[in-house]
C-alpha cells in the first residue's frame, strides 16, 4: 500500500501542536523525530543504551522532523494549505515554530508503520519502571522493576520522551500506594499503566481522540489492568460534570492524584477543573510544559490555589508537582 508524506521541519517546542494538527487533518499516523545531536546529554541514570538503540541524527538541537502520512488518494497540497496557517498561527501564542519547510513524497507502508519498530527497544525509565515494545524480550533486574507492555499504534510515540519519562519518574514519588487518579490525555495509556504498577489502586484515564481512547484500551488489556484502570473519552475534565457515576468514571471524587502531559496551552484551560478534583493535599502533575512556559503556568497554579511542592526538569522540559491547599 502507498502513502503520502507531509513532512514539516520544525522546532522541538511546537511537535505537540503540530502534531495533532495532522491527526486533526486525517493523517493515518505520525512520527516524530528531535535532535540526536552529540552534545546533548543523554541520561543514562538508568542504565540506558541509546548509541545501540537510536544512532544520532543531523538535526540541528532544537528542532524536529515531523512526518505525518495520509491515504494515497489525498492530496497533500491540499492538507499543506489547511495546516501552515495554523503553524504560522502558533507564533501568536508564543511558540517558537522555527524555520518551518515542508517536503512531500509518497512512500511505502512498510518504510513507516513498522520499519521505526527496530529503534524502539526496552527502556528503563526511572527505578521501577521499564516500558517494553510487545515485540521485544526481557527479562526484569529486580524483583521492584515493574514492566510496561506497551504498543503504540500508528499515532502515537513509544513512551520515551523527557515529558513521559518526567511524569513517571514524578508519579514514582508521588504514589504511596492505594490512590485514585485521573490522568488527562492518556494517548497510549502509558501513564496510567505506570501508575497502577506504582501502587494507585484506581485510575480513570480521559482523551478527547477516539483513536487515543482505542489505543489506551488495548494497552491496558495487554497489561491486564482492566479492572484498575477505567478509559472515558472526553474532552480533558467535562466528562466529570456530565452525570456519570462514581461505578461508570471507576474512580471516587474528588480523587488523590491528578497528572495531565499535555501542552501548557492548554494546561492553562482547565486548572481550575483541576482544583475541583482534588481532595485538599491532593497533587496535580502537570508536565508537557516547554522551559518557557514554566513562569506562566507556575504563576496560574498559584493563583489558582495549589502550592508548587515541587518542579521537575529534562531537556527542555518542565513538570510541576502542585498540591491543593
């Protein structure tokens, strides 16, 4: 089968935004590709074997290659037309897009929807977790190490980016252990899927994209979590004040833990929503958030009520943990 190619030169800071203006424009699927320069830091805290699992790329740091494929009967200068007006839009709300080209060409099935497989390897991401493509073999290092089965689809990532892996290693510090916890733009799921292996006892996950809904469906089937973790579409929090009961959404409100990795745009819509979910001392995880955005959204917790207990960094990247007051 052939596909087209839109692929749109960008910086790291507006993949988000980019990203989902092609799945909003009927792309089958997205890759994402950010710099690999030399001189950016790898962490390798956990043991990680990046030379092995992702050679380094020419990049420029800062920047990103976004390629989204789309059904070979679109016309892509079509879809170019419908998108560059928002990318160019995004300035206006203080993203940076860089020097935006675009490129088209028809490719393959096989050169996207499975030759990215060979990259994607187990991953240990923070002390006990490990996120693990169902592809791959591996055996766990200790008996605390937790294994996340995960299979991403054709939209979304594998779980490794410093805005995942700042929220895991967060939730790691976060859960004691029988929480209830609402995470807001679940995608693949993997969030949740960490939270119940660190201890939360009730997790509901929530994602406006039916395609993001199916997919965290069938992740936490492969982790057999079913009866922990409760999947809802719904457009970040609504799905809370439209009748549904406590036995329909899984969890009890208002609940302990809330973590939401999505942009700083829209973190910034719903923290009140936030608020209203929380027990008093409950912690909102709030990542997805590029360094220069941190002011404005630490500032918008603080007048919202919630106390920064504590801010977490990778790359360029920022996760705030906020406890309700």
């Amino acid at each position: 089968m052939l596909w087209r190619e839109l692929t749109i030169h960008t910086t790291e800071e507006a993949v988000e935004m980019i990203s989902n203006f092609l799945h909003e424009a009927g792309a089958g699927g997205v890759s994402i590709e950010e710099s690999a320069a030399t001189k950016r830091k790898r962490d390798t805290s956990f043991g990680q074997w990046f030379d092995e699992i992702v050679p380094f790329n020419d990049i420029p740091e800062g920047c990103a290659v976004i390629k989204g494929y789309f059904d070979e009967t679109v016309m892509l200068d079509e879809i170019q037309a419908l998108i560059a007006p928002r990318v160019e839009e995004l300035k206006d709300f203080g993203i940076d897009t860089g020097d935006v080209r675009y490129e088209m060409k028809t490719v393959n099935e096989e050169e996207w929807a499975t030759a990215w497989k060979q990259y994607f390897k187990p991953i240990r991401v923070s002390e006990r977790l490990t996120i693990k493509p169902t592809w791959e073999s591996y055996s766990p290092e200790s008996p605390e190490e937790r294994i996340i089965e995960l299979d991403p689809g054709m939209a979304f990532g594998t779980g490794t980016h410093p805005t995942t892996t700042l929220c895991l290693r967060t939730l790691e510090k976060v859960i004691e252990g029988g929480e209830e916890l609402i995470d807001v733009g679940t995608g693949s799921g993997i969030l949740s899927i960490g939270a119940a292996y660190l201890g939360a006892s009730r997790i509901l996950a929530l994602d406006l994209d039916p395609v993001a809904v199916s997919s965290a469906t069938e992740n936490v089937r492969l982790n057999g979590l079913e009866d922990r973790i409760t999947i809802k579409e719904s457009d970040l929090l609504s799905v809370l004040t439209d009748g549904s009961s406590g036995d329909e959404l899984g969890v009890e409100l208002p609940v302990q833990v809330v973590v939401a990795n999505i942009l700083a745009e829209v973190i910034l819509l719903f923290i009140d929503d936030v608020y209203k979910a929380l027990k008093p001392g409950g912690i909102y995880i709030a990542s997805g958030i590029f360094k220069n955005k941190e002011e404005i959204v630490g500032k918008a917790l603080v007048e919202a009520g919630f106390e920064i207990a504590d801010i977490n960094r990778d790359d360029d990247w920022v996760a705030f943990v906020a406890r309700k007051n």
